[in-house]
C-alpha cells in the first residue's frame, strides 16, 4: 500500500482493516487465476478488483469505495441465499470438503456452515456500515445534504 500523502487525516483503523481484507481478498483471487493458466477451466474472476479497491480506500477514491460498496451488497443478499440454501437442501445432496476430505453432511455441520455464513453476512454488514458512516464518507470528501423536508423530521437525506 502507500503512504499517506501530506495533509491528509489518516485512515481510521477500520477502513485499514477493510482495505487489507479488499487487497487480500483480491490477491487470493489472483492466486487462484494463475493456479488455473495451462488447464482446461478459464477463470475470470472478477476478485481480483479487490486489489485496486483495497489500494483505493487507503487513497480515499470514491470510485474504490462504490466498488467496495457494490462488492458489499452483493455478499450481503447472497450469504443469506446461501445459508437458507444450505439448510433446506437434502444433506445427500450437499458435498462438504475440508483440507481435501469430504466431510459428511450431517444436520451439524449443515448448522454450522449455516451459522458461519451469517457470520460471514454480519461481518460484510459491519464493512458496509464503516464504510457508509459519516467520518468514513468526509475522508472521501462526500458531504451530507440536508434536505429541507429532512429537517423537519430529523431524518438527514445523504448523498451515495
């Protein structure tokens, strides 16, 4: 990553933190498009943006953030899918792999893969709400527009 340029406030510990799970994230996807050239499979995976979003938010770019954003939502409709997916599906139906073992599914290890999914949702929840919150969104020079219909409600609209 870089350093911070002059005049800048540095980057809260939380968007670090983000940052580095956007870049790491991304460079595992990398990994694993190179672990595929010279075999019959094409992987195009779009992760790999997690290199430049995890790059972007250190930077406060707007545009990094909105992808990161976009990436966020997407997690945050499909781990529920896939949680509710794993729980009604017949457990002879579900193929469960650890470390290259397969893994009976059993109605423990469906809860717990379950309950790890939603783990994961709550954790992309959390990323989400960071990113969104007021000190993150002025770092990245977005402003909060009050609208004049807001004020009478005390509900602020906002920008992005």
């Amino acid at each position: 990553m870089s350093a911070e340029p002059s005049g800048r406030q540095p980057p809260p510990l939380s968007l670090i933190i983000i940052s580095q799970l956007f870049f790491a994230s991304g460079l595992w996807s990398l990994l694993d498009m190179i672990n595929t050239i010279g075999t019959q499979v094409t992987l195009l995976n779009f992760g790999v943006l997690g290199l430049f979003i995890g790059v972007g938010l250190l930077r406060y770019n707007q545009q990094a953030r909105k992808g990161a954003l976009v990436f966020l939502w997407l997690g945050m409709i499909l781990f529920p899918l896939l949680a509710l997916m794993t729980m009604v599906t017949d457990p002879a139906n579900l193929h469960f792999w650890w470390y290259g073992k397969r893994v009976e599914p059993t109605q423990n290890v469906r809860l717990i893969v379950s309950g790890l999914v939603m783990l994961c949702f709550g954790f992309t929840y959390w990323m989400y709400r960071v990113l969104r919150g007021p000190k993150v969104r002025s770092l990245f020079g977005i402003v909060v527009v009050r609208h004049p219909e807001a004020a009478a409600t005390e509900h602020p609209g906002e920008r992005y």
